[in-house]
C-alpha cells in the first residue's frame, strides 16, 4: 500500500505531466507502489521512523554539526587546539558507532542501489536513460 504522503508526492509530479496517457501513468503508479513496498524501501522506512524517534542519534548528528562548524571556523583561523581535534573525532566515531545512525545510513543506501538498478533495468528496456528522460518530463 502507498504510504499517504507518498502517494500525495506520486499526485503532485503526475499532475505536472500534460497529456500523460492513462495507462502509462496507471503503470508508474503500481511500479511506484511495488518500489515503494520493496524490501529496500520498506528497511529504510523503518529505520527512518527509528531514526526520528531516537533523541540520542539526534543529539548525536546535531554534536557533531556543531563541531564540523566549530572546527571549520576555528580551522580557517589556525585556532585548533589539540583537545578540540580529540572531541571532534570522539563525536565521530560516537557516529558512527550508533546502530540507529548506521541503519538509517546503510538502509538509505540500499534503496539508492536499488533504484539505481531499477533505473538501468528500464533503460535497457527503452534504449535510454530513464531517469534522465524522466527528469525532463517532471521538473
């Protein structure tokens, strides 16, 4: 089943395609719905609804934006002090450590993998790059 919002984001691109044949676009719904329902999709979804209820991951992500800012501006000056470096790469591997981080990171990549080989299966198929073809027609 289409997630709501997903299905919202689905209308929203369709209704910006002029003369879009019926059953082409009945077919982009069920191939959305099946990429959407795809074992892929369905770990990243998790692990993102993980991820938005983990405040220690937040916090986490939100440390370590703090220091890459810090440690840019400190950088630019030559004002790094050693112990600064330290808790920067503490904040880091914290990071990256985190099973909700590494989830979310990995399960994300998975499904732009597989989008990837969904996108070369229908090129193949049409003789063209798909995603190009369908960027231009959407945006």
């Amino acid at each position: 089943m289409l997630h709501p919002a997903a299905h919202l984001a689905v209308d929203d691109v369709m209704s910006k395609i002029d003369n879009f044949p019926s059953e082409l676009f009945q077919a982009t719904e069920v191939l959305i719905q099946n990429l959407l329902g795809s074992e892929p999709f369905l770990a990243y979804q998790k692990a993102q609804m993980q991820f938005k209820s983990d405040s220690q991951a937040h916090g986490l992500i939100e440390r370590l934006s703090a220091h890459q800012a810090e440690f840019r501006r400190k950088q630019t000056s030559g004002s790094v002090t050693q112990e600064e470096i330290e808790e920067f790469r503490t904040v880091q591997a914290q990071v990256k450590a985190n099973v909700t981080l590494i989830a979310h990171a990995s399960t994300q990549q998975e499904a732009v993998n597989f989008l990837r080989e969904i996108n070369q299966e229908i090129s193949q198929l049409l003789g063209m790059d798909f995603a190009i073809l369908a960027k231009q027609k959407t945006c």
